[in-house]
C-alpha cells in the first residue's frame, strides 16, 4: 500500500526533478565553453571584436567579474595617469547665405508667369488692351517683341530681343524664361497680343493642375504636311507649359534652334518639345479642359450665344483694340452674375442652416454673410450716427451744427434712396409698384466690422394693379460693407538713405531758429544721424539791397557758426534766395539744381521738431518713381488758451487739449528730387499759359495734379509742431490761403477750452 502511494508521488514529480537536473548540467556545460573559447585575455591592442548578429559581442565575460582584461593591473599595483588636454584649435565659420526672403529660402514659388508675344506694330494697340485687361489678375505679365521700341507703353514689362525673326523671338523668350523665371514660377502661359484671355479662368485651370506633370496643354494642331506624329498647341488660343517640362527641354534648348526649322513659331516650339520630351499637346487633362473660341469677322460679342464661346478660356482672333475691350466687359458680366449667383445660393443656405441653431432664425446676422454690428465695451466706444435730409447734414467737419449736403455724401445719400426703392420694388413687385416721393429723416454711421449703415424713412407711393395708389412711410435698414482690402505690392525701401532736411526761413521765423538748432542738435548731431541740415533765407526785394550792411540773417548765420564749432564733424549749409512771394515750387526749383537726382529731400518748417523715429518713417514711406509723402503734424494749442490760469508744462504730451493734428497743413513733404523734377516738367506747358502757377500752387497740389505718382497722407505722432500764428500770404492761391487761415483758426485751441474762454469773459462782462 504504501510503496503505490510512493510510485504515485514519484510519478507526479519525476519529470519535474529531471527538468531541474538536466538544467543546471546544461548551464555548467555553457560555462565552461565561454570561457574556453573567449581567451580576451589574448587579444592584442588593435584588434577589433566582432559583433554578432544580435549586436552584442562573440564571447563573454567571467560571471563574478568585472574584466577579464588586465587583471594583473586592477589591483594594487595600478597607477592613475593624467591626460593632457589639448585645446581644439577654432575653425574659420563658414558663412551660412540666408535668403532675403523666407519663400526664397523654402523654395516657394508663384503659381503662373504671362508672356504675351507682340510686336512693334501692334505693342501699342493690342498689346496696350492685352495689358489693361489681364495684368491687374496676374501676379507677372512680360511683353516679348523683336524691335526696340523708344517708347514703350506706361505701365508694360517690355523684353525686346533685337531681331524680327518669328522663331528666333521664340527661341529668346524661351531662353529669357530659363534665365530669369524658370524657378519661380511653376506654370508658364504664352499667347499672342491678338487673343483674349479670360484671365480668372486661366488662374482657376491653373490651381486644379499638378505642377510636376510634364504638360503642354493648349488647341492641338496637326503639324504643316502631317509627316511627323504628334501635335503641337496654336499660339493663337495661347498654351500652357508646366515647369517640369521646361526643365526637362532646358538642356536641348540649342539644339532646337540649329536642328528644326519651321516658318511658324508655335510649330518650332511644338516639335521641339515633341522631339526633346515626348510631351504632345492636349487640349485635356484629368477632366480639366482647355477652352477656346474661334472668333468671327466682325463678331459682336454681346450677340454670340454659342455655348462654346461663353465657356471659353481664350477667344482668338481679336481684330483692334475696341473688340478686346468689348470682350472683356462680356466676359466680365458673365463672371459677376455668376459671382451674385453664388452669394445668393450662400445667403440661402446660411438662413436654412440657422433654423436649426438654438436662437433659430435670430442667430442668422443681418445682412446674411457680413460681420455682426460693433459691440461698444463703455460709452467712449458707442458709435455716432449722423442725421441727414436730401439737402442737408446736421454732422459737420467744421463743427457748425448743419451744412449744406454736396460732394460725395450728396452723392452718397442719392445713391442709397436709389437703392432702398429698387429693393423695395424687387420685393413688392409685380403686386406693388413703389415710387419714391421724400425723404423724411436720414441716419447713418460708420461701424469698422461691417461698413457704412443707413436708416431711412421714406415717403413712398404705393401703386397696385389696379392702378390705386397712396402714400405711405416705409422704414429701410440698409448696409454698405466694406469690401476686400487690398494688399498694394510695394517697391523695396532701406532706412540706410539719408535724408536733407530743407527749412526756409523768413524775417518773421528768425526768433524760432535757436530753439530748432537747440532741438535737432540732440536729436541729430550728437546721435550721428544720417541727414544733412540744409537753411534757405527768403529775402523780399527790399531786405536783399541792405543784405551787406544789414543782414536780417546775420544772427542766424552766427548760430551756425557757434554748432558747426561746437561739432566740428558737422556742416550746415544755407542758401539765399531773393522773391516777393516766398512759393514752395520757387524755392525748390533752386535747391533742386544743388542736389542729385537721388536725393531724398524732407521740406519742414521751423517750428517742427525733427528727431529719428520720423526720418526713418519718411525713408520708408518715399519710394523714388513711386510714392511721396505728406505727413501730418501734431498741432500745439495756443499755451495761453490750453493751460488758462494753469502753469506752462515743459513738454507737450500727445491729447487732445494739448494740440491737434493739422489737416489743412501741408508744409511738411518727403519726396525725391527725380520725383521733384519729373513733375516739374510736366507742368511746363501749364506755366507758359498761366505764369502765375508757380505762385498759386504748392508742392502737394504740384504732385496731386501733375505726377502719377502715390500721395501718401498720414498723421504722424512723431512730428511735433510749436504753436506759432502764421502770416498768411493773400498773393498765393485762394485754396492755400483759405487752409493757411482755417490751420491758424484751428490751433488757437479745442472748442470747449474756447467756450470756457467766452462763458468767463461774458461772466465778467455782466459783474
């Protein structure tokens, strides 16, 4: 009994003492083969252990011990040893480029190039329509022509090449294309001057291609002959080339120009791919298609009804210049219905969508798709409206409490009744028909989120069907949003120019000078500052005889003396200058002379105080052959009227009862002198017809009137005016004279610090 209940248990746990056993006979066998067969004790210095497959090393050290290696050493024996240190001798750093621009360092390119081919007989015809009609879509339009024309249009890019041979002017715009344009723009669109290009369209095709196919996309044509396989776009439709397939032809582009020879440009270019790349033209691509239109002799545009035509991306042939036009504004009807179609299906589903919102219909802004109005924080913010009739506005520039409505508001408030009564008709009609018989009472104010808002009550006629008619009052709400801003590229300026500061002076202003050289001495001269101060003396006739007995300048010219001493790397140098009526363009005249032509000038008075945050402003905002700037100063009040009863401060902090800024001056210019005199010559055949102008005008009506060019306008808060009452010359213009006198007016001081004047001269007067 009991030996079964032994063999039972030995059974249970045979194999597992079996297991245990065989396992360590196993782990002493793979000790003793480590250690055999890894003597690192051997292995000389130098050589390298290899890894296994694992990565770990073929071999392994002593279970109980820290290294194999050196044993004899690790004991008492071992000795520490210092290592030298050896400074690492400094390389030269390599100078890393940065590009100017981020999208130069990405490799950012722009999405499409325009080359328009022309010639010296049409570039001033069709060329000019082409550039009126297309340049303001794309972001780069060139014009590319085999004569050298000495007059080339405004506003055109002209490549000319020299030579009238058709494929030779390809081969160069081709060649002009790698040289300047190839890696920065991923499309290229090349067409004649003779085609209309609807350059939305265009633009659209463009964003839904892929700019690594090799695509050369346009009207397919059958080569001359049709001996060789294969077909190439008409230049006359235009046709699209992708970057990566210029790239590829690059390398051959030589070899086309010995090799092929055609009589047509496009038929040059076609085989030239063709041969090169394999890339034939197609006219579509993944659904994407190249729409074009044949256009009739004679055609009327506004009387094709061909589905074609309405689709087409290009129309060719265009026979003058008025056709283009006439095309352009078909084609440009077509895209603004299309535009008012969309916004009205938008509207539509933004008022079924805000159905389901937790306000419902409420939660939908009025009008659907603009901002919602301003939300004043505090009653400094809440936004005023202005009262109107059709005649007149009760909000007034110069403070009167109504003024005759004229000029752009007049025109404005039309426009809004006239718009009020065409919604209303859209709306009632054909039940009712509403005519407009006065308007009652007119509001409106300014909301920087949405735009110009308008309440009007209108006095309208109401007729039905049946011709009954009678008159009620309808209240409108109607809106003017703003529209996209518009980012205006502009040319590249530095603040490294420096900059002559002009300020003329007369007997009236010689008092003024030494607190003006006090003020820009600390602000200019001890801070090193890029500009030349420049003095022009006014004489009239009479204080010009006794210029050498008794100058009027004298003291003024002994002021300058003591600075120039004072810094001796600093020169001031002045002009005199001999006329009746002290003209801004008179003076000019002369220190243009003085100066070359890439002059920046700042023209100011004595009374400004000029420091360098304002001089690195006018750099920026002068931009030669481009822009001019007029800023506008901060205006003190008369101190006797701004600080009534109260002590004078020593500085004039930038609020509203300290100044203003003075929007009827405007002696303050930045502008260059090839600006100056570009200007001054077109005004040339003016001054012989009426020489007075020289007298009547002044630099900002000179510029407005005769340059092209951009008047920049702005309040400037660091440019500081003293308070000063001018004389105001009545031989200048009756405009300048008028804003002499209302600038003298308005820089007496605010309205409520004259009330307060008036309110305690009337309190004394009745004691």
């Amino acid at each position: 009994m009991r030996f079964s209940v032994f063999i039972s248990v030995l059974r249970s746990l045979g194999p597992v003492v079996i297991g245990i056993s065989l396992g360590f006979t196993l782990s002493l066998l793979s000790v003793s083969w480590t250690e055999e067969a890894c003597p690192l004790e051997g292995t000389r210095e130098g050589e390298d252990v290899t890894s296994g497959q694992d990565g770990l090393l073929k071999g392994a050290r002593k279970p109980n011990s820290v290294s194999a290696v050196n044993d004899a050493e690790s004991g008492e024996d071992f000795q520490p040893r210092i290592v030298p240190y050896k400074q690492v001798q400094p390389s030269a750093p390599k100078k890393v480029f940065r590009a100017k621009y981020i999208s130069t360092e990405l490799g950012m390119r722009e999405r499409l190039f325009v080359g328009v081919l022309t010639s010296k007989n049409s570039i001033n015809t069709l060329g000019v329509a082409v550039n009126r009609t297309i340049s303001h879509h794309f972001d780069a339009v060139a014009f590319f022509t085999g004569s050298r024309n000495r007059k080339v249009p405004h506003g055109m890019f002209v490549v000319s090449h020299g030579d009238e041979r058709l494929i030779w002017n390809m081969f160069q715009t081709v060649k002009f294309i790698f040289d300047h344009y190839i890696n920065e723009y991923d499309w290229f669109y090349l067409v004649q001057d003779d085609a209309y290009t609807e350059a939305d369209r265009i633009k659209a095709l463009v964003e839904h291609l892929s700019a690594d196919r090799e695509l050369y996309m346009g009207r397919p044509e059958e080569f001359i002959g049709g001996e060789m396989e294969g077909k190439y776009c008409y230049g006359g439709f235009g046709y699209l080339l992708s970057r990566s397939l210029l790239l590829r032809l690059q390398p051959f582009l030589e070899n086309c120009r010995n090799d092929i020879l055609s009589s047509r440009p496009d038929e040059w270019l076609g085989r030239c791919i063709i041969d090169y790349t394999s890339a034939n033209c197609v006219s579509e691509y993944e659904g994407l298609e190249y729409h074009h239109y044949e256009l009739g002799k004679n055609s009327d545009p506004s009387k094709e009804q061909n589905e074609q035509f309405k689709k087409a991306l290009t129309v060719h042939p265009v026979s003058d210049p008025e056709q283009m036009y006439r095309l352009h504004r078909y084609f440009s009807e077509i895209e603004l219905q299309k535009t008012y179609d969309e916004i009205a299906k938008l509207q539509a589903e933004i008022k079924n969508v805000s159905v389901l919102a937790f306000e419902g219909n409420r939660s939908a802004q009025w009008p659907v798709g603009v901002n919602p109005p301003f939300e004043p924080k505090s009653r400094f913010e809440v936004l005023k409206w202005e009262y109107f009739t059709e005649e007149e506005i009760y909000s007034c520039i110069d403070g009167a409490p109504k003024c005759e409505l004229r000029g752009i508001d007049k025109m404005d408030i039309a426009d809004v009744i006239d718009t009020a009564i065409e919604e209303l008709n859209k709306k009632y009609m054909p039940t009712l028909h509403l005519k407009k018989q006065h308007l009652i009472n007119g509001y409106r104010r300014f909301d920087p989120t949405r735009g110009m808002e308008y309440t009007l009550d209108l006095q309208v006629e109401v007729v039905n069907q049946k011709g009954h008619s009678r008159s009620i009052t309808k209240r409108v709400h109607l809106v003017r949003p703003l529209s996209l801003i518009e980012i205006i590229p502009m040319p590249y300026v530095t603040e490294a120019t420096r900059v002559h500061i002009i300020i003329p002076l007369t007997a009236e202003d010689r008092s003024y000078v030494n607190h003006f050289l006090e003020v820009f001495a600390s602000n200019g001269f001890e801070t090193s500052e890029n500009a030349v101060l420049t003095l022009l003396f006014i004489y009239d006739p009479e204080e010009a005889q006794h210029v050498n007995h008794d100058d009027i300048f004298a003291g003024v010219k002994n002021q300058i003396n003591v600075y120039e001493r004072k810094y001796p790397a600093v020169k001031i140098p002045w002009i005199s200058v001999k006329t009746e009526v002290p003209s801004q363009i008179k003076f000019m005249d002369i220190i243009s002379k003085k100066h070359p032509v890439d002059t920046l000038f700042f023209l100011a008075h004595v009374n400004t105080n000029i420091n360098a945050e304002f001089l690195n402003r006018c750099r920026m905002n002068s931009i030669n052959n481009w822009q001019v700037f007029f800023p506008i100063h901060f205006q003190e009040y008369n101190p006797d009227v701004a600080y009534h009863n109260q002590p004078h401060p020593a500085t004039v902090d930038l609020v509203k009862d300290a100044g203003h800024f003075d929007r009827r001056s405007f002696d303050e210019a930045c502008f260059y002198n090839s600006d100056y005199m570009a200007t001054r010559s077109r005004m040339v055949t003016d001054i012989q017809e009426n020489e007075d102008l020289l007298e009547n005008l002044d630099i900002y009506d000179m510029f407005v009137k005769y340059s092209g060019l951009h008047v920049f306008r702005a309040v400037e808060p660091a440019l500081h005016q003293q308070y000063r009452y001018q004389s105001c010359n009545p031989k200048l213009s009756e405009d300048v004279y008028h804003r002499c006198i209302q600038s003298n007016m308005e820089g007496i001081g605010s309205q409520s610090q004259l009330a307060m004047l008036l309110f305690e001269q009337e309190q004394g007067n009745s004691t």
